[in-house]
C-alpha cells in the first residue's frame, strides 16, 4: 500500500460516494452517515464563503467534540481556510490570545462548555464572532482549488514556552500521519473506533478523527472525556479501538462501573508504559495495543507499533519509525525527527521555528529517548522534567513504572523538588485501586530502585483534577510541582 497526496475535502468527498450510508461519526445524542457529513460540511463552507472567509484564512473553533466540530473542521478544508483549535480550558485572556497570535479572521463557538462559560467574556475579543449552538443557515458551496501542501490546521502547543506557539499542518501532513499511523494500527472500515482524546488537540484530530476517515470507519466520541461515560458508550456501540495516554487508560480501568462492562476492544493506540500497555492488554483486553510516540509538531505520530508486532515489543514500547520518517538521538539522548510530517514552522514565530531545528535541519522534540539496533524508539522522559538529584539524572517515567508495578496503585506522577543537599529529590503522588499505606510504597521502591530515584516525599490523592490536567488527560507537572511546594512547605 502506497500514500497517495490528496486534500481533506477530497477524501471526504471519496469517502461520501463510497460509504454513504456508513456511519461517519457517533455521539451521545447524533449519528451522522458519511453522506450526511459532507453534507453538513458543505453547508458550513458556504456560510463561510458568505462571510467573505476562503484559502489561507484563520478560522478558530471553540466546543467540545461532536458532529458540528468536525462540520466547521471539513467545511473550512473544503475552502481552503485554516483551522485553529482553541482549547476549551482556556481562560478569556488565552482564548484572546491565541485568536489574536493566529490572525483569526472568524471564531466560532458554543456559549456554555462543560463548566466554561465562554458567552461571558467572548463579546469582549474584537473578531467575527459565529453562535453554532443555533443551526447555521443553508448556504450553497462553491468549490475551490485546495493543494495538499496548504496548511490545514494551526495547532497550539505549550511547549517549554509561556506562551503557545501555533503548528502550522498541512493537509497531506496530517491526512498522510493518519493513514501511516492507521496503517500499523490495523484500522478496518468496519472498526468502530472510540475516541477519548479532544479534537483541539492532533491526538483528537489526526489520530482519531482523520484516521477514521481514511480508513471510512466510524468513529464514536463524547463531547469531553470522563471515564464512566466512555466505558458506557463503549460498550453500547460495541467499539473495537480505543486510543490514549497513560493516565486515561488507567481511569478507564480504575473506574468503578469498569468490572461490570463487556467490551470488546481490539486494540488501537497507547502513549503508555510498560505497566499499563500489559494492563490494557491483559485487563481491558485490547490485544493488538500498540505503542505510539509523537508531537504536535510532527503531525503528531512519529513511531508506530505494527498490530502483528510480538507482544512484548509492544508492551516494552518499542516502535519503529513511520516509513519515510527518519529519528536520531542527540549526544545529550534527545529524540530528534525528520521527514514529511514535521510542521512547516510556527505562525507568526521565526525565532521559535528557528529554535525548534537544529543547524542541520532536524527537529528537536524535547524529549529522552534511546534506539535499539533494528531502529525500534523507547521513550524515556521529556527533557524539561529530567531533574537531577546529587548529581545523577532521574527521569519521572522510571520511578513511576516502579509504582505502578505495585499492586495497589492506579496512577502516579513524580516530580522533582528542592533539597538544600542533594538539589532535588523525587516527590510521588499516587492514586489507589486498593489500600495501601505511603511507608509501604516507599519500602517497595527502595527494593527495586536505585537510592538516588526513591521517593523522598510521596503522597496519596483521591485524583488530580485539583491539582491540574490538561484537556488531554496528562497531569500538569509544573501545576504537581507547585502544589507539593505549597503543602511540603518547601
């Protein structure tokens, strides 16, 4: 099988003609056909053609995932427009700044999400302004010329900076990552593909929303992910993939309603280590689990598992690059990555994009890694959270497998804090599955760790919403930090 370059709204339009009738996209309350998706999508290209929008404008879109997300997404491939995913979390001056840092030309947005109340303060940012919880009027399209080297999407990501920086995507970056990415997935046409992660992020958008309709499968979605909702769903639309990082699968396998549900999974995609790719083989049953590594500014897959890789190299984490994509590791251990995914650069932000490359034209990810001698990647540790204790490097991801190990925990996050001797030391937290006490868990890593990685503070919380998430599911580790500043008085 080879890749053939295309556009977003070609393939959608392919994908109309073949699988009408097949279920495109499945929520709480909507089923959409295929038919019935371009449908809407070209409805919403007209109205943005109405409004004067067409190729290369910036389109932001704010709610939560379903049907019209995805309407406004297509609908503005369809024209050539770009589209900026702003996340539901963010506060008035982040929204407002990433409208503004984009060149947004329209925003369009539901009023009230989740706990946000956007109507609050949206009338106070000066652009085009666009209310989708009413039905958008019926406008005629008119196609356009589309290449797939435009840009498709300006993705924000944090990064290491304070303020994010906006990934500009093309259609065949992100159309070409879905299809490899599915590819060693195993995505069928008849998969129903659950998704937990939110569209504004590439995780959302590529490796759900695009790698179902490459494939024509049906995808199937919550607006915001909560665990009890999606076993539920899950097990009413009989889904066979699933797709996450560490943290989501262990709410899902931790949550309380999970022993009572029939699933029946096959596999799909994890960002996972080793403890929790063997439980969501063994527990959740998805035996065809693969293991995944990427970033917003590669598309976002980098290195994929294939579904007919051994078992153990999937549960170990040792995937091998996409074809046509090259990783190397830097003399200091970084992931380094080039090839026909990675990001033409950040909007409106040379010094960032300058930043982001090394003289020689590779990506910088930021993150630890190591390759085996066939070329398989294993995924240490981000850069920024590697802190040093007496001298020795510790990376959170080594000490956190060795609690997650123990029986009883559920999840755990470990950060590094000060300490007037050694500079830093290892702080966990940690959820429980069953009791346990914290002496107990600090004498099981003393046992099964080098001095230098055992916690010398650890904590057990009920979970950490309230100390920080992002939309995606990962705990913020600086928010973690702060917080454990604050209640070890340090």
């Amino acid at each position: 099988m080879s890749w053939t370059r295309q556009t977003l709204g070609a393939l959608l339009e392919k994908q109309a003609r073949e699988r009408g009738t097949v279920e495109a996209v499945v929520t709480p309350k909507t089923r959409v056909t295929y038919q019935e998706l371009l449908e809407l999508s070209r409805s919403v290209a007209g109205k943005m053609q109405a409004m004067g929008l067409g190729r290369g404008d910036h389109v932001g879109v704010l709610m939560g995932n379903d049907e019209k997300w995805l309407s406004l997404f297509y609908g503005a491939a369809l024209i050539g427009a770009v589209t900026v995913p702003v996340n539901t979390r963010f506060k008035a001056a982040e929204v407002e700044y990433c409208v503004k840092q984009a060149d947004c030309k329209a925003l369009f947005y539901v009023p009230r999400f989740m706990k946000q109340d956007f109507a609050s303060f949206i009338d106070k940012i000066e652009i085009v302004k666009v209310d989708v919880s009413a039905s958008l009027p019926e406008r005629a399209y008119r196609p356009v010329e589309v290449s797939p080297d435009d840009v498709l999407l300006i993705q924000f990501t944090s990064g290491t900076t304070a303020y994010p920086k906006g990934v500009m995507l093309t259609h065949d970056m992100m159309l070409r990552d879905a299809w490899a990415a599915g590819t060693r997935v195993g995505i069928r046409p008849e998969d129903r593909y659950f998704n937990c992660r939110p569209f504004f992020h590439v995780a959302g958008s590529t490796l759900s929303a695009l790698m179902s309709l490459v494939a024509g499968a049906t995808l199937v979605t919550l607006p915001a992910f909560e665990a009890g909702g999606a076993l539920e769903m899950m097990e009413r639309e009989r889904c066979t993939l699933v797709s996450g990082n560490d943290t989501i699968f262990q709410m899902l396998m931790g949550h309380e309603n999970f022993p009572k549900r029939r699933l029946v999974l096959r596999g799909g995609w994890a960002a996972a280590g080793p403890q929790t790719m063997r439980r969501i083989i063994d527990v959740l049953g998805a035996k065809q689990i693969c293991a995944a590594y990427g970033l917003s500014e590669a598309s976002p897959n980098v290195v994929m598992s294939d579904w007919r890789d051994p078992e153990e190299l999937r549960v170990q984490g040792l995937p091998k690059p996409l074809d046509g994509v090259e990783v190397r590791i830097s003399p200091e251990e970084e992931i380094q990555v080039r090839g026909w995914n990675v990001m033409k650069g950040y909007y409106n932000n040379p010094e960032a994009t300058a930043k982001a490359f090394t003289e020689d034209g590779w990506l910088r990810t930021g993150d630890l890694g190591e390759l085996t001698a066939d070329g398989r990647l294993r995924m240490v540790g981000r850069l920024k959270d590697v802190f040093r204790v007496g001298g020795e490097n510790v990376a959170p991801a080594e000490v956190e497998e060795v609690l997650l190990a123990h029986p009883a925990v559920e999840t755990a996050q470990v950060i590094g804090v000060p300490d007037p001797r050694l500079g830093e030391v290892p702080c966990a937290y940690v959820t429980l599955k069953s009791k346990a006490n914290e002496l107990e868990l600090i004498e099981w890593c003393k046992t099964r760790m080098a001095n230098f990685r055992i916690p010398r503070y650890l904590k057990i919380v009920a979970d950490f919403e309230a100390i920080g998430m992002t939309a995606s599911g990962k705990v913020q580790k600086s928010k973690l930090r702060e917080h454990a500043l604050r209640e070890l008085k340090l």
